[in-house]
C-alpha cells in the first residue's frame, strides 16, 4: 500500500494504475494557496519513484478546476515583514512555479479533467498536463495583466504549450476562451459535453497508458523535454544511448518477444484480463 501524505486542500483517491487528485476548495473555485502548492509538492515527490502509478489525474471539486492564485495568500505576504534578503511575494510566487514545473516533469502521465473556471494558475496546470479534457463550457484565461500582475511563473510553459504568438495574444490581452477555441489552440486534446463522456476518456486514457512499458514511458516523457534545449547532435547521442540501453533491458525484452508470441506485454496483463 502506497503511503499518501495527509492533505488539507486536496482529496486523494488510489485507484489501480491511477491516483485522482482533486483540488478541493469548492468555496473558491479552488484558488490556489500556498498550501494547496505545498500539498501537491508532497503528492508529487511522494510518488516520483512508484512505477505502479502510471497517471495521475488532476481536477477539481465543485465544478470548477481553478481559479488562479489565491488573493488571501496575496494579501498575508502583502502584511508579511520581510527579513533582509527575502521577499514574500517572491518566495509566493516561486513556490508556485517549482510545484508546476515537478508536475511537468513527473515520470507519470498526467491527466488534467477541466471544467468551470481554469485561470492563472490553474491555466498553467493545464498547460502542463500530458492529456487535457475539458468540458465544453469550460473557461481558459490568463487574466493577470488585468490585475496590474504578471503570470509569471505560467508564461514559459503556455508558451511551450501553444507557442509565443498565441500566448501574447492571451496574456496580453487577459483573453477568455471557451473550450473549443482551447483545443483549437492545442491546449486541450479532448472537448467533451457530459460528465459521462469526461469519465469514460478518463478511463480510456488510463487504460492506454496501462498498455505502454512503465519505465520506456517516463524514459520518453523525459527524452521529449530536452528537445529544444540541448544540441541536437548531442541529444540524439544520447538518445541512442538510452534506446540501447531499453533494448536490452528486461521491458525491452519482454516487449519484443510479446510482439513475436502475439500477445499482450506482462505490464498490460492485469488491464487486458479484466
């Protein structure tokens, strides 16, 4: 049994291959706190290393995903008398933006369910999830040059997500968009108009995720990041590398003679039989 930590702001259901957090402060659209940024710092670094959790799948209570920064936080690190050196809107913000950067890098597929409002922060969430479904009427926006703020800690990322043209246009603009438009944008993968059909692609896309090697998973994961940042002779150096090295590995192995024998790989076993 995997030990999760004890959270205040977050819900947490082990379900198989799955773990499903859930933002759970409903009363502010699950505006992000320096507490829900901490508690999903632990969620994540706890299951970094647990090859059983293929996904994790990311939502919120109350029909809304996330509203953005929690004004609350703002507002203490406003009152907040800092020491030398340090600066509480600074040390807010950053905190934020190593959290979202884990949840990019995670060895899991992480899938973000979106409905209702997903801004600022939540926005960023989005941007970096693996698989993003969003309901059809939910609401994208960076709505931060409205308030006299940056996003920060979020711009790098919409930008990977979508590219520097659209990401102006959203950001500079403070944009609302529906989830058409989201998925036009390459935000979203999936739009979906129930309940219903959000679970079942939930489902759908666990179960895919069942059907790939665990360690080749976060191995390409890992390897599709560094494109654009290295060399690429250098990256492709080391990517060979790393194929030889899955090649003669035991999911390498099991994988090739699955393919021959024509039949499923052990990994995908337990999710085939049911």
């Amino acid at each position: 049994m995997i030990q999760l930590p004890e959270c205040e702001t977050l819900s947490l259901q082990h379900d198989g291959p799955a773990l499903h957090v859930t933002l759970s402060r409903p009363d502010s659209r699950n505006a992000m706190s320096l507490t829900m940024v901490r508690e999903l710092t632990a969620v994540f670094d706890r299951i970094a290393n647990e090859p059983a959790i293929r996904a994790v799948v990311l939502r919120g209570a109350g029909g809304h995903f996330c509203a953005g920064g929690d004004i609350r936080d703002m507002a203490a690190a406003r009152a907040a008398k800092a020491e030398p050196g340090q600066d509480p809107f600074r040390d807010l913000n950053r905190a934020f933006g190593e959290m979202i950067q884990q949840v990019n890098e995670a060895p899991q597929l992480v899938i973000a369910v979106l409905e209702g409002a997903v801004m600022g922060g939540g926005f960023g969430l989005a941007c970096v999830s693996d698989i993003a479904i969003a309901r059809d009427s939910a609401r994208f926006a960076m709505p931060e040059t409205s308030l006299g703020i940056i996003p920060a800690q979020i711009a790098p990322f919409v930008v990977e997500r979508i590219g520097l043209t659209q990401a102006r246009r959203l950001a500079l603009l403070g944009l609302r968009i529906e989830g058409a438009e989201a998925q036009q944008l390459g935000i979203v993968h999936h739009v979906e108009g129930s309940d219903s059909a959000i679970e079942e692609r939930v489902a759908d896309t666990v179960k895919q995720i069942t059907r790939c090697a665990p360690h080749a998973t976060a191995a390409t994961k890992a390897l599709l990041h560094r494109v654009g940042k290295e060399s690429m002779t250098g990256l492709l150096d080391s990517a060979a590398d790393q194929f030889a090295f899955a090649v003669r590995s035991d999911e390498g192995a099991e994988g090739t003679m699955a393919f021959m024998q024509k039949r499923s790989p052990a990994w995908a076993q337990p999710v085939d039989d049911q």
